[in-house]
C-alpha cells in the first residue's frame, strides 16, 4: 500500500511539473508552441497539454503504424492552452504517433500500446516516448 501511494505521489508531481512548464505564460524563444505529454499512471490514458500562441491554430494528429490517420482535432485560435485525456484503451496493440503541428512547426510523439499476458489475468500497457 506504501509504495502505490508513493508511486501516485510521484506520478503527480510529475505531471505538475509537466503541466506548469507546459502552461507557463511565456513560450520558448523561437517557439509557437509547445507541448507536454504523459501517460496516466496505471491506465491507459495519456494527457496531452499544448500551450500556443493565441491566433494561431494547432492540429493535433493520431496516426497509427501504417500512418493511416485515426483521430484529428484542432485547437482554437482564440486559446491559448489546450489539455485533453486521451483514452488508448479500445486501439489495437502497436505503435501510434501524436503529430502536433501549426504548418510550420511539427512535434512528433511515439506511443506503444501492447497486451501483456501474465498469469493469471491480463492486462496492457501504454508507453511515451
């Protein structure tokens, strides 16, 4: 019981210091955009942050292995930061990518998803990287 708790302690300071460097109010030199990206502990979300400049639209795209495109959203102009929970629990196992683009800048994030089979039950897996 300990270590669960000290594994979400973890996961959530992670994800905070994700989140306000993320959501900082000034960007990266140079950058229109940026983005923050981590898997939900023990399940199979993923939260994706964007933080961009307002008037400017971002498209967010899920492709799978063979780059067949899966999901498309775009974010506002008028925002200027964007967080949605993605739920990867109905996709197949293999490799997917979130593209993050604006036209001209592009942030590319790889995800495997893959069924684990111990005994006696079976669960899967998500990894960011």
């Amino acid at each position: 019981m300990k270590k669960s708790v000290k594994n979400f302690a973890l996961a959530l300071v992670a994800g905070l210091f994700t989140i306000s460097s993320v959501f900082a109010t000034e960007l990266p030199e140079g950058k229109t955009f940026d983005v923050g990206m981590y898997r939900v502990l023990n399940t199979m979300k993923i939260n994706v942050m964007i933080a961009k400049e307002q008037g400017n639209w971002v498209e967010i795209r899920v492709k799978n292995a063979k780059n067949e495109t899966i999901y498309v959203e775009v974010v506002n102009r008028k925002a200027t930061q964007f967080a949605k929970k993605f739920n990867l629990e109905g996709l197949e196992d293999g490799a997917y990518r979130f593209e993050i683009t604006n036209g001209k800048d592009t942030v590319v994030k790889e995800v495997s998803v893959q069924t684990n089979s111990p005994k006696p039950t079976d669960y899967r897996t998500v990894e960011v990287k």
